[in-house]
DNA sequence: CCCCCCCTGCGA
DNA sequence: TCGCAGGGGGGG
C-alpha cells in the first residue's frame, strides 16, 4: 500500500486494535523483511515482546508504533522503552489485522500465486488474540525497530504522535502535505532551487514525503505542470499551486479509502479503495484528457512512467528577462 | 544525480 | 522472455 493515502488508511485502521495492546509474540515467516532489524530476530523479539503500543504514527509512507514498557515490567510499567517500531510498506506490503473466531481466515494457505496470504511474512501477536499480518509479496518493506530522537523543528513527529519524538530511520523524511506541522512556502522555495525535474522532486522523501508516482502524476496534471520541468523554473506560485494539488489529491484519495488497482492494495481488513476510478492520468495512457479532450501519453522518466496531457500540461514558461 | 539494486508476479 | 509494477537506499 504504497502512497501516503493509503498508508494513512492503514493507521487509521490500525490504531484502534493495537493501541493498548501488549506483544505477546513476534512470528518471523521469511527474515528477509526485517532485514533493516540491528541484532536480527532476537533483538527485536527482545524489544518488543511484554511491550505495549501507545500510539500509531505516520509521517510520509513511514508508519510506526510508540512503545511502553508493559505491565509485567517491574519497574517502570508504562514508561517509554525510547524505541519504536517502524514499519514500511514498499510496493506490496500490507498490514492485515486478523482477529481471532471462526470467520478468520487460514492462518497457511495454499492458495493461487494471487492470494496475498501465500505473502505473509511476519505476524504479531497480540494479548486479546488479534494477529497483525505484514504481508508482502516483493519483501521491499520491513518491520523494524528505531530509538526516537527529538524532531528537528521541535513539533509532533507526525500525525498520530503524542510528543515530537520521532525514529533515528524516519530523521531524514521530510513532512507531508498532510501534517499541520508542514510549511508549504518553505517547500516550495527548495522546490525552486534544485534544477532536477519537478516531478523527481516531488518523489524526494527529503524534501517532501508521501508522495508516489500516481500522486505526483494526478498533483502535475491538476497544476498544469509538466514533469520534466525544472525546479528552478518554477514560480513561487505555480511551486506552491502543485503542493496544494498534491495535497488536495491526497485528500481526497484518503477519504474514499485510497487507490488500489488490484487485491495487493487494502486496508487492515483487506478491502480495497475507491479512488482509482477518480485517477485523471495515472494509468491512464491513449485515453482523452478529463480536462481538454487531447489524448494523454505515458512518457518514461528516470526509469518510471510519467503519465501526462500534452497538451495542457506545459513545461512553466521562463520568466520574461525583458519584463520591465 | 542517475542507475542499479533489492524482490515476485503478471501480462504483452 | 521481457518489461513493468503505488517503494527506498546506496553506489559510481
């Protein structure tokens, strides 16, 4: 469940089954998708297991789980363990909430090639009996733990955060378009200062996160804006006028429940979203341009698909050095 | 900053 | 068989 969205969607539904909850035990199916995991499997048994989960946070597509000591601690019970378990979704991760009762599905299935629960690769389970699934056909994402540091800007880590504590791994992930705490102009103006194509900086985690390659194709579209077109061409404006596509496009994805193409894109209960049927470009190549009828084109960029109107989707004009 | 890599599966 | 797929990180 790639974009911010959809990651968004997982927390959402997250949170209410795992906040509260103590990890009884963590299930490693393939160790490939806790590579990031220092110290391996026993390392992160021994971080997580006794402990409980006190909030599910996003910043960008990084989600992660707050952690405090659990009631069996000793001392300490309810103190922060200063270290949270981050987790990322990839290209194909999924986070699946699985309770317990007759409904619940097989726990192996031997299913077709399609049935994402041949994928699942870690399992946590819960003291109430829930098991969280992180399913992953490609194995791009990971379950991990990383120890918080204070934010840079000193405000909330993220949507959902309680404090401004935020993971060493998420240091470098710049805020979303969705965070309160994100300050648009400032965006904007680095956007104006890389010559890169806008769309490649649109995908920069480090400059803004959460946006993927559907988003940015569907934010350049409504801005009218080409994606090769440097950032240094880019008006104060028109850079700010993307920013609150993306964000606007973000939004109302997340409010039908995100983009999902195929089973592979679900939420914790493995229902699928509405928005690709809103999608204006995105996979949408040789069809009419929703906006002026000119039949849109897929071109390839830095090794990914750029799906875009030539017609009213122009590189932004250079500024007039004659203007006067 | 581009290119390759990490993976698996599907459809042309 | 090849190319492509909502991800990111690291190398040259």
């Amino acid at each position: 469940m790639p974009e911010l969205p959809e990651v968004e969607v997982v927390r959402r539904g997250l949170a209410p089954r795992t906040v509260g909850r103590t990890i009884e035990a963590v299930e490693v199916l393939d160790s490939r998708i806790i590579r990031r995991q220092v110290g391996g499997v026993d390392r992160l048994r021994g971080a997580l297991v006794g402990t409980r989960m006190t909030a599910v946070v996003r910043r960008g597509k990084f989600l992660w789980w707050r952690l405090a000591d659990g009631p069996d601690a000793a001392e300490g019970a309810g103190a922060d363990t200063g270290e949270a378990l981050m987790g990322h979704l990839g290209m194909s991760g999924q986070l699946r909430v699985r309770t317990p009762g007759p409904m619940s599905p097989p726990l192996d299935s031997e299913g077709p090639a399609s049935d994402p629960l041949r994928h699942r690769r870690l399992t946590l389970h819960l003291d109430d009996g829930t098991a969280i699934d992180l399913i992953d056909q490609r194995l791009f994402g990971g379950l991990w733990t990383s120890p918080l540091e204070p934010s840079a800007d000193g405000r909330l880590a993220g949507l959902g955060s309680p404090d401004t504590l935020l993971p060493e791994a998420a240091s470098g992930i710049a805020r979303d378009l969705l965070d309160p705490a994100a300050d648009l102009p400032s965006i904007a103006r680095t956007l104006r200062t890389r010559r890169a194509g806008v769309k490649s900086l649109l995908l920069s985690q480090s400059i803004v996160s959460g946006i993927g390659n559907i988003y940015a194709d569907e934010a350049l579209w409504a801005a009218r804006t080409r994606y090769d077109t440097p950032g240094t061409e880019l008006s104060q404006r028109r850079a700010l006028s993307i920013l609150r596509a993306a964000g606007e496009v973000m939004e109302r994805a997340l409010a039908v429940g995100g983009t999902s193409f195929d089973a592979l894109y679900v939420n914790v209960d493995g229902r699928s979203g509405y928005f690709a049927r809103s999608l204006a470009v995105y996979g949408r190549e040789g069809e009419p341009c929703p906006r002026c009828g000119n039949l849109l084109r897929r071109a390839l960029h830095q090794g990914r698909s750029s799906h875009y109107c030539p017609r009213c989707q122009r590189p932004a004009p250079r500024p007039r050095r004659d203007a006067r």
